[in-house]
C-alpha cells in the first residue's frame, strides 16, 4: 500500500513538473555560503522567494548545491516520505499506540494525502524533519542524555520550534528547557562564526520582516492573522490581530500548562504556535498527524476521521485565488478558507479538557501491592 501511494505521488511529481520551489530556495541558501554571496539578497523561482531562515539553516543546506537539480529532488521525495514514517511512529508513540510495521506503513501512505503533508512534499519543505526532531526529543523518557538539545537545534533552523521551550518551562521541566536553550544558542554562535555579517543583518532586521515571507491575507496562510485579514477584507489588520493573537498565545500556553498529560499538552503548544505565527502556510500544519493519532488512542474514531477528512479536502483551493480576491470573499467561503485555524481554535479548550484516559495514567508501582493500586486508579479513571 505505502508503494503504491509513493509510486503515485511520485509519478505526479513528474507528470506535473513539480518545481518543489522550496527546495530550490534552500539550494541558492546553501550556495550562497559555499560561494560567500549575500545570503538575504537573491531570489529564485518565478515567484521571486527569498531566504527566510536564520543563518544557520543556510550552514546545513550546503550540501543540496551539490547535487544536480532533479537529484535533490528525489532526495527530498524520498527523504520526505522517510520523515513522514518516522512522524507516523513518533506519534503513536506519543499517544500511547501500538509500533507495529504493517500499521506504521498503512498510516503512511494515508497520510501522504492529507493537504499539509501533501503540501510539504510538492514544495519541497522541511517541515516534517522539525516535527520530528521536537517530537522525537520530547518523547524520550525523561532523564535521557542532552533531551532538549535536538528541540534547540530545530528552533535554530526555524524560529517557531522556540515557543516549545515556554512548554517545558510551562510543565515544570527546567532542565530540559535549558537544554533547549543551550542548543539554540549554539546555532546561533555557529552562525555568527561562520556567517557574522549575515547573522547581524537576520537578526537585527529580517527577522521582522514578515512580509518578506509572503502576503499574509492569502488562503495558503492558514494563520489567526489570514483569517482576521481575510474576515475584515483588511491586508494590514494590525491590531485587530495582533491582541487575538497576543490573547491566544496566553490562553494557549496556560491551557497547555494545565492539560491532563503531555500529549495534549504537547499538542496544545504546536495548534497555538501555528495559530498565533503571523504566517503559518497550509504544510506548517503536519501536527495534524500526531493530532490523529492521540484521537484514535483516545477511543474517538469518528474524531478522528473527521479531522481527516478536514486535512484532506482542500477548501481553500477551491476559493478564487488569483489577484487580491482572498480579501474579498463573501461571509459564507470564509470558514471554507480558514479550516485549520478553526479547527485549532476549538481544539484549544477542547484538548485541555478531554477527561483521563488509560494513556495517562501513571506507571504501575513495583509489587503486588503496586499492581492492586494502579488497578484501582485505572478503574478510578475510566
């Protein structure tokens, strides 16, 4: 089965010369420190994108300016199908599932086809490899050697893995949260070494540039702030979003602290950064995935499949898109463009407030005596 949906998705690839536009921006990045060009000042493909990343992200993409074009990208199809495995497995994990092989792969070619994954891989996007990095580092068990390091080095690459770091402050996990940090920082004195000039300029100005990103009213920007610029027909809704979202990102954060269990906590922390990240484009949205799987290991089948069916319809795609018509859609196409941050916004409350489940509860005690109360918790908890 997974075959089958690779070989298909593949062969759409190529049947649609997918540019993977995305990659090719990491391409120029990467070839601009190989070559000491200015990093933040070219842009490639017809839509003229520029490097976002902060200067460290462009040390790790050196070596895709070595590889032929069409080479890279079979790399990152493959690679991307690789992470998304991976995303699978981290996810039952962290929802308490079962790892087996047979369902791991079954999950994965079924999940190629939900419109953020799908996105990721068309354009050619890492956004699969951060959320395995932060899940990954974030399930080990505690304790584990340098946990929270591989959660500082993603905040590296991208900025937005950063708010996990107030999650481990959030949960009482200081140490894993200064870990964190201390990985951050390394990519950012890595960069400075390597790219001085470069990282004064990043972090000094272009970080704050969110319009070098792209037009935040567009459909593709499945944001609080596409959806009040596209609710108000405003292409600059300034505080209109900006106190939601100052707002949302509290009440996320406080809500994430209070959840019973870290994987809706976890969960909790990824929906209000997506949500409260002045762009976050349809592929940002991958958390859908673990999102999924945490449904199915709560008993909520139907959830889950709707969540599914969510991910997979492409509304928005099917709005006009062309020119400035995003801003000016009628009342009754606007949950049709905003999906995703709808969705989120009710997962908010409605994750912090899922009753216990046997997932949650804590580790029997060693003994006899351990396994009569943890039979009596759990049948507390039911």
């Amino acid at each position: 089965m997974l075959a089958v949906s690779v070989a298909a998705l593949a062969a759409l690839c190529v049947v649609r010369d997918v540019p993977m536009a995305d990659t090719l921006v990491y391409r120029a990045e990467g070839a601009a420190v190989a070559n000491g060009s200015d990093l933040y000042g070219f842009t490639v493909t017809e839509w003229e994108l520029p490097a976002t990343y902060p200067p460290f992200a462009a040390i790790l993409f050196v070596p895709t300016a070595w590889l032929p074009l069409g080479a890279l990208k079979a790399v990152f199809l493959v690679g991307n199908v690789a992470l998304l495995a991976l995303l699978v497995r981290l996810s039952c994990r962290l929802a308490g599932l079962p790892v087996r092989a047979a369902p791991v792969c079954a999950a994965t070619a079924l999940a190629l086809w939900l419109e953020p994954v799908f996105q990721t891989v068309l354009f050619g996007q890492i956004n699969l490899a951060l959320a395995c990095l932060v899940l990954w580092d974030l399930t080990r068990p505690p304790g584990a050697l340098g946990k929270g390091f591989a959660l500082g080095v993603a905040a590296g690459i991208k900025l937005t893995p950063a708010v996990f770091i107030a999650y481990l402050f959030l949960r009482g996990r200081p140490r894993e949260a200064c870990t964190a940090l201390g990985g951050l920082a390394g990519t950012v004195l890595l960069g400075a070494l390597v790219l001085p000039a470069a990282s004064a300029e990043f972090f000094t100005r272009r970080v704050f540039e969110t319009g070098r990103v792209g037009k935040a009213w567009i459909v593709d920007n499945q944001s609080l702030q596409g959806l009040i610029a596209r609710l108000l027909h405003e292409a600059a809704p300034g505080a209109a979003w900006a106190v939601p979202a100052a707002l949302t990102a509290c009440a996320g954060l406080w809500l994430a602290r209070r959840a019973p269990g870290e994987p809706r906590a976890l969960l909790l922390t990824a929906f209000t950064a997506v949500l409260v990240s002045p762009i976050s484009w349809s592929h940002h949205w991958v958390w859908c995935v673990p999102l999924i799987a945490l449904l199915v290991a709560e008993g909520r089948p139907r959830a889950a499949v709707a969540v599914a069916v969510l991910f997979t319809a492409r509304t928005f795609w099917l709005l006009p898109h062309q020119g400035d018509l995003d801003l000016r859609l009628p009342w009754w196409q606007q949950p049709l463009a905003a999906p995703y941050p709808l969705l989120a916004l009710a997962l908010l409350p409605l994750l912090s407030t899922y009753p216990r489940t046997r997932t949650e509860l804590p580790a029997p005690r060693a003994g006899a005596e351990g396994e009569a109360v943890a039979r009596v918790e759990a049948a507390g908890g039911a």
